[in-house]
C-alpha cells in the first residue's frame, strides 16, 4: 500500500505534473515550492468569475451566488482606494462567521492590501492591542464589535470604520451595504507574490499573541498542498478500481464550522472550496444539532472542524435518523484526531471517510495531511509533510537531527513559512531559523516518512524524569465509552517534579468512577501514565477560538484536593 503511495506521489510531483515541484528562492533561502501555483490570492480569485451562477455563500435564509459575491468584493476594493487605502496598506476585519467575512477577505487580498483577522472573541483591551499593533487603515466590524470598539477612544483614530449588519444606523460608521455599492470592476493592481496576504493572531494562551505575516505565496501554496491531497486520494482510488478517470469531482459543499480569522477554517476550508466553485454554509456558531440539519438539508459534502466537532456529531442522538449520505470526509484538525475517533468515522458514516491534516498558523494551513485508508491503517499519525515542505525531526536542546523513529522537534521549510512575526523580530528570530520553522512540536517520523505529533513540547509531563506525552493518556482516557470530553497536563509535585492530571467530561448518564478509568488505562498505558489527579467536570472543557483546550487555564483553576 506504501510503495503505492510513494509512486502517485512521485507521478503527481514529477516535471510536468500538475503538483510539479521546484525549488526557488524565498528571502535569499531556496526552498521547495509548485510551480504550476498562481502568484496571488487575487488569481485565485478572478478564477472563479465563471462559475456566476453557481451558489457561493449560505447563511440561513441567505443565498449568495459567485456573481453576485464578484460585485460585491470588486465594488468594496473600490471603496477601499477611493478612501485612501492603497496596496501594503492593513484593513482588519472583526465580526462572526457572516458571508460578509469572506467578502471583505477577498476585496482587501485583491486589491493589495493585508487583511488582519481580528479575534472575534477578544475584549476591549484584546481589541486595542490588535489594533494598535497593525494600524489598519480600514475596521470591518458586525454589530457585537463595534460595540467593543467604539469604547476605545483614540485606538480607533484614523481609522475607516464599516459597518456589518447593524440594527441602526451609527454616526461615523459606513453601512455595508454603502462600501459595496457599485458596478465598477476590480481595480487593477500589482501584487508582489512574497507581500503580505494577512495577518492571524497566533491563539497562545499567555502573554500577548504575536501577528503570524502570511504571505501570498504562503497562502496559494496552502491550497494547492489541500488540492495535491485530493489529487493523492482520486488518483489512489482510480488505480484501485474504485473510481474512473472519466469521473467528475463533485463539486464541494462545505460546512464552516470554526473561526474565519484562523487558518484552519479561512485557508484549508474556504478558500479550498472556492477556488472549486464550490459552496460554503455558515453557522451562527457550532452546535452539533444544527450542524446535522445542515448536512442533511444542503447536502454537506465536507466537514471539518477540531476533533471535538466530529465526535459531537457522531454521538448525537439525532446522528442516526439524519441523511448523512452527501458527506464524502469528516475530521479536521487544530488537535490530533484520537485513533478511537478514526475508528468510528469509517465505520459509523457509511459514505465519508476519515482526513485530518496538522499544521500552524506559522505555516499558512497545513504541513502534513493524511485520509481514507492509510490515516484507518496508521491512525495516530497525521501523515507525510507535503510536497512543498522540507521536515526535520531535531533534539530541541542540542539541534542535531534525531535517528528515524526518535521524537524530536518537527522542524519545517517551504513555500508556506510565514515571513515572520509583525514587530516582533526577536520571536521571528527565535521561531525561523535560516528558512526552518521551529514548530515547538515533539514529533517522531515512521519508516514510510509519516509523521506521528508525540505532543507539545511545552505540555509534555516530566514526571520523575520520564517523559509523558499528554496525547497518548489522552487517547487511551477516550478509548473508555464513558468519556465525552478529556484533556492531559501536568501537575506540580514535590516529589516527582510533575504528575499527570486529567479534566474528564462524561457522556450523559454515565456514573464517576475515577477507580474504574485508572483501571481501563492500566491496559493501555505504563503506570507511571495514568493519571494521578482526575477531575470530572460538570460543563464543557474551556476551548480557545481555535476549538483548542485551555489546559493551562483549566489546570490553574482546578485543585489538587478536589480531584479524584
């Protein structure tokens, strides 16, 4: 099966392929890139002008065709000039998964200028670092931000403020439908293929986040990394007679299911299922109910969330009375899909079959990616890094390159490394060294190149001088039928240094018995693994807006004397 996979590979990435690959200079360092890629988000962009009458953006009752979303983003990028906004310039956006996100996306990357994805979920203060630190010359904001905003005074001077579904009108504040009013086509501008696409706000969980500087180049190769994915798996199945080349691709209908100022849902969801023609539903926010209704009611073809999400829908109680059939994948990323997880997906949804991929902010998306049967074969792992990436596996503490199966840092260079931190050079210069990208990850590579992500680095447990690795307790934990939710971390000790503690959520119904789920691990992990402290939890494990759990914070809260 491997050596199979090794040839498509090398057929779909040989000279004159479609996923050609060919090494180019990137900041005087020459790295691997595709060459058949366009040079900016503008061409991925002005490639769909054919497919106007297609449906683009669902959002409940409202239905966008390419068309009519083409007037909008040309007539926006116009307003932007027509108030001073030129190429380089910042224009933020603030505001929920509306249709108008994608919108003022693809206006803002088309006539040059930087989207900064503001965090939707930050308060005031959150609010005036992000805007003082980009200085963006433009804020799209909905209602609930600008509510936010408009208390910080001065932050917000110079600034062109619109305006996204508000109830009223606001003095100062150009409505939406005002900045998109027009019939002019997109204006025509330069773009360097190594300038600034946008700015993410790296969701750390101490300090102040740092402003991850993707580029275009970043952003294109990152769609064509999620396309060589697909490419991978059709022409897998057509040499496995379980497709012929004469079959279309259907054409994408994807739910968006996590924040669109992070790369998981804007670079690997959307702008994949755009440059398809394909179409996007949006949710007001997640709820696995909700996310059914839609698969069933728009015929979703694809959902990809973190973990949590595809779990949540394979367990509700409306999972077996809803057609799921139009769903072809189901995962997603952001955290390691738990083997258990896997498991379930491809036996329990008769149609979709497991994906996920790993990757960063720091890396415009994806670095690896794996689906169907080799991620059913090898469920722990997150599969090879993809063909524009160079990887390595380091000792953290001495830089010299690890031997094949020792976990290690994962270090990356390619097309898709961020060209840095903005105003942060000393973070730059800590986290890109000559072109690679210190991931912070601890990773081990198999005999096939499959890379297997052991834990952070940061979050793995030294316990007596031995290291735990937070994602294995934590996939044994979910491999008890009584757990919803669970996350590992590690506790002061006096006496070991650290312990393993564990937050558990139960399934509904389901008794405490922190006895009985020490026993269940006992089968699966060492003993120095099992979780000395356990903590079952009454509501929901605290997420970021990532979907990622706040171990620090929930550990921070928790008491040794409450636990179990």
């Amino acid at each position: 099966m491997y050596q199979e996979f090794k040839e498509t590979w090398s057929a779909l990435t040989s000279p004159g392929a479609d996923f050609e690959v060919i090494t180019t200079p990137i900041r005087d360092i020459p790295v691997p890139t595709y060459r058949t890629a366009p040079a900016t988000l503008r061409d991925i962009w002005l490639s769909t002008l054919p497919y106007g009458d297609r449906e683009y953006l669902i959002y409940r009752d409202e239905r966008l065709t390419y068309g009519e979303a083409h007037r909008q983003v040309a007539g926006l990028a116009n307003w932007l000039i027509a108030h001073g906004v030129r190429p380089g310039d910042r224009v933020a956006i603030a505001m929920r998964n509306y249709p108008e996100w994608m919108l003022s996306y693809w206006a803002i990357v088309s006539m040059g200028a930087t989207v900064v994805g503001m965090n939707a979920w930050w308060v005031g203060d959150e609010m005036r670092f992000g805007l003082e630190d980009a200085d963006p010359k433009a804020l799209i904001v909905d209602q609930e931000r600008l509510a936010t905003v408009s208390a910080l005074g001065d932050a917000l001077s110079g600034i062109h403020l619109i305006g996204v579904r508000l109830s009223t009108p606001e003095p100062g504040v150009t409505p939406w439908s005002e900045a998109t009013d027009g019939t002019e086509p997109l204006p025509e501008v330069a773009i360097d293929t190594d300038s600034d696409a946008c700015i993410f706000y790296t969701s750390g969980t101490t300090g102040r986040p740092k402003g991850a500087q993707l580029t275009h180049r970043g952003c294109v190769s990152n769609v064509w990394s999620l396309l060589f994915s697909a490419a991978m798996q059709r022409a897998l199945a057509i040499k496995n007679g379980k497709m012929s080349e004469s079959d279309e691709p259907p054409i994408p209908v994807t739910l968006v299911t996590t924040p669109l100022f992070h790369v998981t849902a804007n670079n690997c969801v959307a702008q994949v299922a755009t440059i398809a023609g394909g179409k996007l539903v949006h949710m007001y926010k997640w709820d696995a109910a909700d996310a059914l209704a839609l698969i069933e009611a728009e015929k979703i073809s694809a959902v990809s969330g973190v973990p949590v999400m595809a779990r949540e829908i394979i367990t509700h109680p409306n999972f077996a009375s809803t057609d799921t059939s139009s769903l072809l994948t189901l995962g997603g990323g952001g955290a390691q899909l738990q083997p258990d997880l896997v498991d379930k997906i491809d036996q329990q949804v008769t149609t979709a079959r497991p994906t996920t991929g790993y990757g960063m902010t720091e890396t415009c998306g994806v670095i690896t990616s794996i689906g169907y049967d080799h991620f059913v074969d090898k469920p722990e792992s997150c599969g090879p890094p993809l063909p524009c990436f160079e990887a390595k596996i380091v000792n953290p503490d001495s830089g010299e390159q690890m031997p094949e199966g020792e976990p290690g840092e994962l270090w990356v260079r390619g097309a898709q490394v961020i060209r840095g931190y903005l105003n942060r050079p000393d973070a730059t210069a800590e986290t890109i060294i000559d072109g690679w990208l210190r991931t912070g990850d601890m990773a081990r590579q198999d005999e096939d190149g499959f890379v297997y992500i052991v834990d952070r680095i940061k979050d793995m447990v030294l316990r007596g001088g031995e290291n735990i690795y937070c994602a294995e307790v934590e996939s044994a934990i979910f491999k008890h039928p009584a757990v919803a939710e669970c996350t590992v971390f590690g506790v002061v000790d006096d006496r070991l240094g650290e312990e393993v503690g564990a937050a558990v959520v139960l399934v509904e119904g389901a008794g405490q018995d922190a006895k009985a789920l020490r026993e269940h691990c006992a089968s699966l992990i060492a003993k120095f693994k099992i979780p000395r402290y356990i903590w079952f939890m009454d509501e929901a494990l605290p997420r970021n807006a990532s979907g990622k759990f706040l171990k620090r914070e929930l550990r921070d809260s928790l008491s040794v004397d409450s636990s179990h």
